[in-house]
C-alpha cells in the first residue's frame, strides 16, 4: 500500500488521475491470482490436527448462526474484537477518503498528497513485524487499546495541524496504531476460537472489520458534507478513543499462557 501510493501519486503528478494509475491495481490483480493459483498449498489438516492434539474436551458443533452470534455480541473478547475491527477500518476509510482531500485543499500537490499517504501504511507494515512479536510476549489487550488510543490522537493530530511536517508525524502515529491493533486482533479471536470453527469466527470477525471501509466511508462523508473535513475527522477520533474503551472494559486477555488458569 505504502508503495503504490507513492507510485501512483507520482504517476497521477505526470500523467492525469486517470487512467494510468489504475493499471497498476489492474496488474496488481493479475499477479494476485497467478501467485494464489501456483504457491498457495491447502492447510485445513493443520487446523484439524491442531484441534486433535488440544487437552481439552472436544469443540460443540456450533452452526454459522451460533457463531455469529458467539463472535458479534455473546463472547466478550470476540464481541470486543470484532467492534475494534470495524472502527479501526472506518478509520482507513477516512484516511484514504478525507485525508487527501484535506492535503489537497491545503495547496499540496499531487505528489505530496501520495507521499503522506504512504507515510501511514509503510509505518503500519513494517511495525506488525515488531507489534506482532510484542503481543506474543505482552498480551492482546493492552496492545489493542493502546493502538485504538494511538489513533484517536493521531486523527486528533491530523484534524488540528495544518502543513506536510505536522501531517506527516499524525501519520507516522496513526501507522504505529495500526501496528499494534491490526494483527494483536487476529491473533486473538485465534486465541479463543476452537480450531473446528476458528475459520467461520474469523469471517465473523472480518465482516465486521471491513464493514468498517463502508461505514466510516459514509459517516465521514456526510458528516464532512455537513460540518466539513475537519470535523469529519474529530468525530472519527472521538468514536476511536471510545472504541478503546468498550476494549478496555469488556475483552479480557486471550493470550493462552497468560489466560489458560
């Protein structure tokens, strides 16, 4: 992500919004399914012979409807899981809708606007390769509301400063958050789904997330409409810090050899 914005915001600066930087996501797709069809191998008997060898009592078999449930309100800390992951996507929505418009609106050119968008994603990609480590050894929880926290400072950042620098450390902020939320989430709805039925909570899990995209996209839009790209983004900022309070009060931590007692 981090470099196709750059790409493509310098495509755009050279040669127009359209059509040459769509041929990058048109190659991009085609090489996703030739490496899918040729490297991905089948791990189902994986998850089987993970689900063999726990010491516990066998999984109930839950219909898709029991676990959506299970994953959407009933579980606390997959309930928690999945709201964090539709707010912390509602938050991509409106950095890759809004943010650019307001870097737009401020004078900055094309190239300038791609760079700070990479900014955000290149922090968030290269962090999980810590953040993930970190949540192995410190646990879930915290790392999830602390990054949910992270971000609403950072969109606050962002809806305060005006200018490339102060943009860009909000972006920098706003990646490290990514960082500690985005994989510390899957891990822990893997830590609390039975492997029978881990596959069918993480589509839960994930319809939620990506819900997100829509959602945040139409909340800040309007709400941009209404009161403008400003306070689009506090209003963001203020439903993220709140997300981070619902994790914060009802998930408990799922690591398994700090919660098998």
């Amino acid at each position: 992500m981090a470099v196709t914005a750059l790409a493509t915001g310098f495509i755009a600066e050279r040669a127009g919004l359209r059509p040459a930087p769509f041929f990058l996501g048109l190659a991009y797709a085609g090489l996703g399914l030739a490496l899918s069809a040729a490297f991905v191998r089948e791990t189902h008997e994986h998850a089987r012979e993970e689900a063999r060898s726990l010491e516990r009592d066998a999984a109930p078999k839950l219909s898709a409807r029991e676990v959506f449930v299970l994953t959407s309100i009933r579980e606390p800390a997959l309930s928690a899981c999945s709201q964090a992951g539709l707010v912390n996507n509602a938050n991509d929505a409106l950095a890759w809708g809004l943010f650019p418009l307001l870097f737009a609106s401020a004078g900055l050119s094309v190239q300038a606007v791609g760079a700070l968008t990479a900014i955000y994603p290149a922090v968030w990609a290269l962090g999980q390769l810590a953040t993930g480590a970190l949540s192995d050894g410190l646990g879930r929880k915290r790392l999830i509301v602390g990054g949910m926290w992270m971000r609403a400072a950072a969109l606050a950042m962002v809806a305060g400063a005006r200018g490339f620098a102060p943009w860009a450390l909000g972006a920098i902020l706003l990646g490290v958050g990514t960082a500690m939320v985005y994989p510390t989430l899957l891990a822990a709805v893997g830590d609390v789904a039975h492997p029978e039925w881990r596959a069918s909570a993480i589509g839960v899990y994930r319809f939620w997330r990506d819900a997100g995209f829509a959602v945040g996209g139409l909340v800040a839009g309007v709400t941009a409409d209404l009161a403008g790209l400003r306070t689009a983004i506090w209003a963001v900022a203020v439903l993220t810090a709140a997300s981070g309070l619902i994790v914060a009060a009802r998930m408990y931590e799922t690591l398994p050899t700090r919660s098998s007692t």
